[in-house]
C-alpha cells in the first residue's frame, strides 16, 4: 500500500497528474467545453445545481458529468489502494457554509481555483487579479493556521456513509444519461429539472462520454497523487513544500501549451470569455473563495476527490458548494461578462466577515496534542 | 536498539496541513530529540515522512497502530 502511494508522492508523480489535468482541461474546451473552462469545479458544481433545478439561470444548468466523474474515480482509486475510509465528525456544518462561501466568491470571480490558472493559460490578464486575490485569501487562510485554526478531529464511520457520495455520483450520471423532465406547464414548457441550458456557458459541451472519461481519470489520479490548487500555494508558504505546487505548475504549462498549439491564447484584459474585468472584484471574489478553500482544507476539487474516499465532511462541504451555487443565483450574486451584479461586492464583503470570524473562533482545543 | 520518543503527538482524525503542522511544531518542543506521530491517512503519513526528510531526519513508519500509523521521526544527527 505505502509503495502504490509512494510513485504518485514523487515530484514526477505530481507533474504527470498536473499535466495531465492541464492538457485534458484545455482539450475539453476544444471538444466543445466553455473557453478557458475546460475543467472548472466551481462553474460545473454551479451547472449541475441549474440541472437539478436548484438555481433557474437559464444560460448555466447541465448536469456536467465531470463532477460525479470526478467523485466516482476517486473511489475507485481509494478502493484500490485501500484507502477508502469513511470519516466524518469535523465541524460538517462549518464546512456546509464556507463551501456556500467559497462558491459565492468563485461567482463574482467568474472560476475556481482551476479555471483561474486555465483562464490565465488562456491569455486571460483578469486572471492575474483574480489570482493575486486567491493568494491573498491563502495567506489569511495560513495566518488563522498559524494562531491553531482548527476545525477538529473526524472519527471512522460506518461503510454506508462512504458510499453516500459514490452513489449520489451514480444517480447524476443515470439523471444526465435519462434526461427526465419532472414538470411540464400546460403549453409543454418544462417547469422541473433536469434541466438543459439551450444557450450560454450551460449549453458548450464535449461529448457526455468523452467528459465522464477524463473525469474517471483526472479524479482517480488526483486522489492518489493528492492535487489541490488550493495546498499548492499553502503548502509552499507554510513549509517550503514544493510538490503540490509542481503539479499546479504542470497543468498551468500543459494548458498554456495546447492552448498556444490550438490557436486558443487570446493575451488581453476586455472580451476575455465567461470573464469580467472589474478587477477588484475579480480580487474580491477569489480572496473569499481562497479564505474559505484554506480554512476548509482544500481546493474545491480537492474536496470533491476527498469525498469519493470518504470523507463525508468533504462531502458536506461539496453540498454547501451547491447551496452557495443556489444562493449565487437566486439571489443574483453572481457576475456576468458584464461585471459584477449590483449585489455582488456587498455578498463578498459580508461573506469575508463571515469567514473571518469562523477564522477567529475555531481554535485548537486545549487538550489536544 | 530503540529510543522512546519524549513527545508523541496524536494527530488521528486531523487533515492536511494540521498533522504535519503539529509535527513540527514537536520538533521544535523536542529539541533535536525523536518524536512519534500517530496518523490515520496515507496523505498525512506521506506529508509527515516529508516533512522529516526535509528537516534531515530519518522517519520509521510502523503499521502497527489502532486505526493507522505510528511514524518515528528520528532524533537530529544520528
């Protein structure tokens, strides 16, 4: 078991997953994905919340197969290597709300983590801000780490709470490869999910079996060689550890690459797609998001791998993501290629206080070693 | 022949990047002398063993704990 582990815990290890991530994200985009959101965790948790009918944005619903692909690679993998463990029991109703959290401000950004460094793979300057954003948002997150930040201990749980997320994964794709509408009006008009943007964003995609194909992949090597976008700048401050960000660092450059090999590098600020540039609040957004990722413990991939080996406290984080997806929507937080919404800036800054003070009131407990 | 590590620090249950945190921050509390952690993750048992390679020390991984791993960080200069 520990010598499986150990080929994906080389510095080499890491750079083959990053590139591959990097490479088959790019290449999604050719093969029909959004530009520049070949892979994004954030918008496709967001396309599937629109799919299930939680969010009504008509542009952005599909039930993107990547993320339960995503989920159901990782449990393979785990189950693999034995290191599927059912846990839970770390503050799950914090993680519900700074998943919630992290989504709203990926929102107002326009991209998680992922699509951040795909965006500026793209040419894609308001990346940059969003990114200096994300690092800042890290360097709180790693400040509140220092002062004992901590959201406790999770304890081994029974097989059936582990196979929750897997098998929810497996629902989606039966609901993707079903399509079923719930609800007709009397002109024939769908009124239930599961819906399909005809469209916008929601409607650019790659085939549904070429995308749950990479998504099996990319989520069974992200679980054994442990890719977080979201640990590979944290790591690097707070120990000097490089290895996560190598693999960052390899998809950045291997997405750079098939976008300059496909005529996809567009450099500039204005008419970048899917993207605004209000830079403060491309700062803004992604400072929430990277607080609330650190304070959580990883990138929204990370999270989502995480609950496909068990980690029902990472599955709960993943349902805040689609509750804040919700909430985005809803309650038009969100931006668009116009800029931020009028309401936008006033969600992040009241979300930042909010993550703050889950920052400021966690704490080691005395008795712990 | 063993040592008996001064300091164990129990990090079970704990996520990335706390185990490895506590880890060291023993490091320093042990003063150069070895320090036992238990885990229960591969990812924390990678990232602790890294962590000892990185400071220069030799880290012994035992399977034999409840519900994971014992690693023994070794003391500095042997």
């Amino acid at each position: 078991m520990g010598k499986k582990a150990s080929l994906f815990s080389t510095a080499p290890g890491i750079i083959v997953v990053g590139a591959f991530i990097g490479s088959a994200a790019a290449l999604l985009s050719v093969l029909g994905n959004p530009a520049n959101m070949g892979i994004c965790v954030a918008c496709f948790t967001r396309d599937l919340t629109g799919a299930l009918g939680f969010h009504r944005a008509s542009s952005v619903q599909y039930l993107r197969p990547e993320i339960p692909a995503f989920i159901l690679g990782s449990f393979a993998a785990a189950l693999l290597a034995g290191e599927w463990r059912p846990r839970s029991g770390s503050s799950p109703f914090v993680r519900l709300l700074l998943g919630a959290l992290a989504m709203i401000g990926a929102l107002v950004f326009l991209g998680c983590p992922w699509r951040a460094w795909l965006r500026l793979a793209g040419g894609d300057w308001n990346a940059l801000l969003g990114l200096a954003g994300l690092f800042a948002g890290i360097l709180v997150g790693i400040v509140f780490l220092k002062r004992g930040y901590s959201l406790g201990r999770n304890y081994p749980q029974p097989a059936s709470l582990g196979l929750v997320m897997p098998l929810l994964a497996a629902a989606l794709l039966v609901l993707l490869a079903l399509s079923p509408l719930f609800g007709r009006d009397a002109a024939g008009n769908p009124t239930g999910p599961i819906f399909r943007s005809v469209k916008g964003p929601g409607a650019e995609a790659a085939s549904e079996l070429v995308a749950a194909a990479i998504g099996l992949a990319v989520g069974f090597l992200a679980q054994r060689s442990r890719f977080c976008t979201v640990g590979a700048l944290r790591d690097l401050v707070l120990f000097r550890d490089a290895r996560l960000f190598l693999g960052l660092a390899a998809l950045f450059v291997s997405a750079l690459i098939v976008n300059l090999a496909t005529g996809r590098f567009h450099p500039g600020f204005a008419g970048q797609p899917i993207a605004h540039s209000d830079g403060v609040w491309n700062f803004g957004g992604m400072a929430l998001s990277g607080l609330a990722f650190t304070l959580a413990g990883g990138c929204p991939g990370r999270q989502i791998f995480l609950s496909g080996e068990g980690d029902g406290d990472a599955g709960v984080f993943v349902v805040g993501m689609i509750l804040g997806a919700a909430i985005s929507h809803n309650f038009n937080l969100a931006s668009s290629a116009a800029g931020p919404s009028p309401y936008g800036p006033a969600a992040v800054i009241a979300g930042l206080v909010l993550t703050l003070a889950i920052g400021l009131g966690f704490r080691e407990r005395a008795s712990a070693a | 022949m063993e040592t008996t590590p001064s300091i164990v620090v129990d990090a079970r249950g704990l996520a990335c990047p706390e185990p490895v945190m506590r880890a060291k921050a023993a490091l320093v509390r042990a003063k150069g002398g070895s320090v036992e952690v238990l885990v229960d993750n591969g990812t924390s048992r990678d990232n602790v063993a890294r962590l000892a390679s990185r400071e220069g020390r030799a880290a012994e991984i035992r399977d034999n704990a409840p519900d994971g791993w014992r690693i023994i960080i070794s003391a500095a200069g042997i």
